[in-house]
C-alpha cells in the first residue's frame, strides 16, 4: 500500500444499489408539514411537482435502493470514482496522518452533482415527465441537470440566481451546450419572480427566490416536475454512490478512515461519503469522527435553530424539520456559492441531533489558503466549496502532527474549481473577505419561523 | 464487452517505460541543422537550453526508456487514463462501428500534455536547473509546466501571446495559482519582445514570437533551461504513454482499432496515441488507417512543404525538417489555439512521408458542430483543439454507416474545453468563421526558409 497514490475500483465494482440510511436510523425523522393546513404533508401532495418514484424513495424505509440499468450506464462514464492519497500534502504538513481525497471532479459537470441529476432526470422521464425545472446558483446544479437532460432527451428550464447570471456567463454557455433554457432569477416569467422586481427591481436575486420560481413553473405548467439539487432524502441516497465506494476502496486497502469530512450546504456531498460510514457508527462497529464543514457566512448547523422552516423564500415547500437560520436569511456573497443555503438537509440534521456527526464553519479567507495548498501540493484546483473540507482535513492533519498520531483522514473533493478563478484571483490579489455574522441577524430570520403543531 | 462502457486499467498496469519510435523506423529522420555553422547541429549545442538527459532521449535509438519512479507516481494522480465507448454518439450517429476515445482531460491541467510536462521538470531538476521558460498560446501547455513545477518546486517562466493574455485571463490565474509567473509575449524582459513592440506596438503576438524570447531567457539567465510541449523527439517519447495505455486496454477487450484518429498542432497528442499503433503497421502486424487531422487555417500536412525550416519566429531554434507552412506563417485566429503551429513534428512529418499516416484538415464551424454533437451526447465538452479529432471520427462513423461496416474507431480526446466557453459561446450565436487560405499566403512564407545542404 505506501507505494500506490491511487485506487480506482474496477468498473465490475461499481455499486448496484444505493444506501438509504433510513432503515438503520433509531426513530424516525419527523415528517414534512403543511402549515396552511396545519398537518403533515401526504406524499401525494408532493406528485404535483415529483415523480412517483422519487417520492417512493422519500419516504422509503428499504436499506439497499437497487440503481436503476439506464442510470448505472451513465455513471460509468466517469465512476467509479478515484480515491487518492495526498503524498505530497501530507509532506507539506509534515503530518504522520494519511491523508485521503474522493474525488467527484471527474464528472463531465465537475462535481458530484450529476450522481443525482441522472437518476432524478431518469425517473421523471419514465413517469411520463418531458420537462424539469430547477435553480442554480453557482451553476453546478443546474450543470448537472442539463446534462441529465441532454442524456435523456428533456427540456431543462435552469433559474439562474441573477448575480451568478451575470457573473458566472461560463456556466450558462456550459448548460446552453448541453440544451438547456437560462433565465436570470427573479424573471418576467414567473408571477413570483415578477412580483420580487417590482419590489426591488436591481435586486441580484438569491436561491431562495430561484427556487420559488422554479416550483411555479413546474406547478402551472404542463408535464413539468421540479427537480431539487440538494437537501431531500432521495437527494441524499443518490450521493451514497460516494460513501459506497470509498468503503469498497479502502475494503481493498485493508483500512478503515478514522476521520471523515465532507462540506455542507445542502448536506448532499457530505451525506453521500459519510451516510455508508455512519451505518457502521450506528451498528457500534466503527467509531469514526465525522465532520461537516459550513461557510462561517452560512453556519446552519453550527448556529442555526433545529427547527420547522420551509425550504424557499416564497413558502411553497412544505416546512420541514431541519437545522435553518430562517428562510429569509441572506448570507454574504462568499464564493462557495453552492454553501449559501438557509437550511440543511432533514437526514443531515437528524444525525446531528444523535451525536453521530459533528459539525464546523470557517471563514473564507483560511479555506481559499488551503485550497491554494492543495492545488500546489497535489495539483487539481478544488471548488471553492470543496476548499471547506480540505480546510479542515488540513487542521486535523496538523492536530494528528502535534498529537503524534498517525490517523487515516478521509475527506470529499466534491468538485474542481475550473470555473472558479475569478475567486481564486481575488484570493491571489489579497482582495477576499472574512464576513462577519452579527447574532441579530440570524435571530431576526429566525423570528419568521412557520408554526407547527404536530 | 457489449455491455460495458469506460475501460480503465488496473493501476498496475500503467506502463513503466515509454516507446521510442526511432528504434523501429526504416532509416533515420534528418538531423537537426545549424543555417548559421553551415552544417548539422551537435547535440552539445542544444545543451545551452535543454538538460543532459532530454537531449539524450531526443536522439535516442532505444526502443524502450524506462519512466522514473519520480515521474511516474505523479502520473498515478490522473494515469491510467479511461478509455470510453462512445455509445451514445454511435446511436446518434446510427452507424455501426463502435467508436472509442481515449481521454486525457482528467490531467490536473486538463490535458495530455503534463504527460511530458511532468517528465521534462523532472529531469531538468535532477540536471540542477531550477529555472524553466516556456511560451504558451492558449494556456493549455504554460498550465502543464506551471503544474510540473510546482511539483518539482521549480520557478516557470512563461511568454503568454498576448491576445490570449488578454482574453483568456483563467487560464493565466490558474498557472499564478500554481506558483508561475506569466508575461504578455512579446514582453519589455527579452531583447527580441523588445524589437518586436518598437516595430509593432500593437501586435497581438504570435506562438513563434514567444517561444524566440522564452529561448532567449533561457540562453541568457543563469540556471534556466527552456521547455517545449510539443514537435521534438522527446516529448512525442513521453506522450507514448497515451497510446501504451490504450493498447493494453483494447488487449483486455479482446480487440483492435481500425481506425486511429488525432488533432495535430506541433503533433505530440496525435503521436502519443498512435505511435505504438505505427509500431504494429511498420511490423507489419496491422494494417491500422492512422489519420492526423489538422486545422484548415494551419494545414501544415495538407498544405506545407516537408523541408527544413526553423521552430521559431527569430530562427534561433535548429532547423528541422518537418512540414512546413514556413516560420513566419502566422495563422487566422481559429479559437484551437493549440494547433495554430506553422510546423509539425520531425517524427510525425517522417512517418507521413514513409506513408504510415494520412492526413485531412477541417474549417472550424463544422469541427465545433461536431464538438457540440459529442457534449450533447456524451457529456463531456471537448477542447477546440479535440473537435477536431471527433469530426474526422464522426465521418468515419457516417462511412461506416453508409458501406454498412463494423469498423472499431479510436480517437484521442486531448483535453477537455472547460476554458474554452468563450469559444462555444460564440458557435451557438452563429459568430464563428471559417476562414479561408489563399495559397499565395501559404508560398510567400515558404520562400524564407532557411538553405540547408546535407
């Protein structure tokens, strides 16, 4: 083993089937409420806007979701997925830690997104769904949904958060190539986006609101489902693929992580490498540390409220039981674009409050330092999102230095930074800011909390 | 085999030495020639710029060159690279061949070329340089070298053409973030930029112009040797890496490719790829149809001369004999910035004339028409410079399909065009040209080359 650098599984394999951690959860997550009827939302109310499928594995309490041929196909254009050794970091920080990275950059979008988008886009199709609407922030969801749909022949309607529209044009030309349809959010074309521009005309838009948009769509038009990139439990059973094979590869290797980080904003990469490890936390086989890592401009979990919240600025979700900061809140323009969310998935949530997980936030300017570490000691360039876990994969090797321990450190390159370096030219350039997050602020979104009585 | 899709090698498999071509080629390829001495160059006069162990390679007759242990563990970050069925471009396509493509966009820098950039930092360093200079066009090689040395903790140099300077700024933050310092070419820092802008202040620069003033840094400043990504012997050695992969890989399936497709530019992916095919043809093993295919803006093989001329635009390099389009030929602004070279590699420009390869060149509109094709059907955005690959395997395929015949297809898809947005962009808005080339631009350039007598 200390020779090699890289393990790739044989493509024989790849996973066929995904992990649902809902069947070895103690209790039940609570469920999803309507408040404007005061009770729990039914899965049918949900089949305005999802397939049928998907909201069967909403709520499934199956362990083992089989992946579905079509699906598997297409995964195999780029997983499985390498794990690497970071040799050459663990160098730098003279660390007697082994340090290892899962890398989902090598998706044709550049992230792990795509592990969702396929199966999501695949599962509308075969209910009879031509059409998908969804927002985007930084553009990596929206990415991935466009490719989904150029690989199954639909027509993808992207909410582009307006600020990263006019910023970001790269990402909108990517999914144009791929086929799909761009509007800057708020648009004309949404009564809610409609109402926010008149309100505030030059507003730069937030993914609150994009989310909004795109739910109106796909409620008022014709065979149009919505598709979310994050935060829901199929979301997150689709990113076990990660976690499934990491424990495979290190099955091979004869070792066990004994750190696992990944970043949060919705939950989903850091669901998709840590839910197959927990499994073994809740069976008391492993007692893994498991570290999700948030922007200090958006700490959810850190200082958030476990609580009721809906998922968008509009309300049309139904409220669900998460750790949130508000609906309403805003967090700073930090360049981890896919990071600024108000809540955090159920699931994620739900095995914070069981003591399974642990929770950090960073500020900006130390993450885009490790990332330029990174990318010079082992050469590929992480999103500034990714740049969260390798922060604190750094920060533990250096803790095992000074302890003297020789631990293994697993953590999710969630993505590549190649469309990212405006960010990383400011960083070069001294020009980014540590934002600082006044408590009233988050008290002042937490205020408008919906109420429910279950 | 029907049913899988991507081909990648055990890791132990990766090839441990490189193949030299020289050693199976009927005759030798002509020497390098120095116009000024009136005779061939030595190999002692290229040790002003190139290491001990380079220039050894360069005239090697060895069959094999094993990799150094150095070199290849860093090519385990990225190596084996996969080997992808194109399924969904053959529906497409409706045609019966089974298509195939190597990829060598999972390089930290996008590309095949830190294949060689990695290998010539290497041993560099261990000859006691810790200076590199280099020219790049449109960033793809200055990343590679600016990613090699910061592996190897060397200073790299590099003279970006300035119109690229300007208008790809990514690419230029990404070898910054890598630890390279980068100079608009021509620059105030070298005598001949210096001439260049007093005679032509606005020039936008050419890949000639700035190889002169990297060379000349080279020959001027302590400890600094000079880099080149493509056309010499050595690097087209170190690209073989490609081509070795893929014979393993189509070994394990039981197979062997009719049909062998590369861009060419200088030649090095192209060759890379196919040399250990030629291998085979010239043992006369296989009957391979190997095709390089190049821009119709720069159509070196098509349209040059096959004489000797020089690598650069201030006739300080050698001459080499190669096909030419003369070394003052300065190319339309195709957006394949990589293949805007007036020459082609000694070694790809002898298998050519011995007839082991064909050649076709294409306008731009109908290779990014062919681009687009491929990302829309599977997934991956190609570089500009590999459209052109994809197209010629595209018409091959549509022959297939009309002399109904099971061809296997195999083409190299050098990197992928995540930095080239700009460039799809402009083909989905109907911007792009396809420029014409009159053949008296093609004979005034060839009426300075240089006189050599043998």
């Amino acid at each position: 083993m200390e020779k090699s650098l890289k393990y790739i599984l044989p493509e024989s394999e790849l996973p066929k089937k995904w992990y649902n951690i809902q069947a070895d959860l103690p209790g039940e997550i609570p469920p999803p409420f309507n408040p404007a009827k005061g009770q729990p939302s039914t899965p049918e109310e949900l089949l305005a806007i999802f397939p049928k499928d998907l909201i069967m594995q909403e709520v499934s309490r199956e362990r083992w979701i089989e992946i579905p041929d079509e699906v598997y196909e297409i995964y195999k254009i780029w997983r499985p997925a390498p794990l690497i050794r970071a040799r050459r970091l663990e160098k730098a920080l003279n660390t007697p830690a082994k340090i290892f990275y899962k890398y989902e950059g090598v998706s044709p979008a550049g992230s792990h997104k795509p592990n969702t988008a396929i199966p999501q886009a695949y599962y509308n199709k075969i209910n009879g769904i031509n059409n998908l609407a969804t927002e985007t922030g930084a553009g990596q969801w929206g990415s991935s949904l466009a490719l989904a749909g150029t690989f199954f022949d639909m027509n993808i309607t992207v909410f582009m958060v307006k600020i990263s529209y006019d910023q970001k044009p790269f990402r909108k030309t990517m999914m144009q190539l791929w086929g799909a349809t761009i509007h800057p959010s708020p648009s004309e074309i949404t009564n809610y986006g409609k109402a926010i521009l008149k309100e505030i005309p030059d507003t730069p838009g937030s993914l609150g609101i994009a989310i909004s948009e795109a739910i109106e769509m796909a409620v008022t038009h014709e065979n149009t489902n919505y598709a979310l990139g994050s935060v829901l439990n199929h979301v997150l059973l689709h990113q076990t693929i990660i976690g499934l094979e990491c424990k495979k590869q290190f099955e091979a290797l004869n070792i066990y992580p004994d750190i696992i980080i990944g970043c949060v904003g919705g939950g989903s990469n850091f669901a998709g490498i840590a839910f197959p490890f927990i499994q073994d936390k809740i069976n008391k086989i492993k007692k893994t540390e498991i570290i999700a890592v948030e922007p200090f401009s958006c700490p959810t979990i850190t200082r958030g409220k476990y609580a009721y919240d809906y998922g968008d600025t509009a309300k049309m979700t139904p409220a669900i039981k998460m750790h949130t900061l508000g609906h309403s809140f805003i967090p700073a323009a930090i360049h981890a674009g896919g990071l600024r969310y108000h809540g955090m998935a159920p699931l994620v949530s739900y095995v914070k409050e069981l003591g399974l997980i642990n929770a950090v936030a960073y500020h900006q300017i130390p993450v885009f330092e490790a990332g330029a570490l990174f990318a010079k000691t082992e050469g590929i360039i992480p999103a500034p999102e990714s740049t969260h876990a390798i922060r604190c994969a750094i920060d533990k090797a250096i803790e095992c230095k000074n302890k003297n321990e020789e631990k293994i450190i697993l953590f999710n390159l969630s993505g590549h930074g190649h469309f990212d370096m405006v960010s990383y030219e400011k960083y070069m350039n001294g020009l980014l800011t540590n934002y600082e997050l006044p408590q009233e602020a988050i008290n002042k979104a937490l205020e408008e909390l919906p109420e429910v009585k279950l």
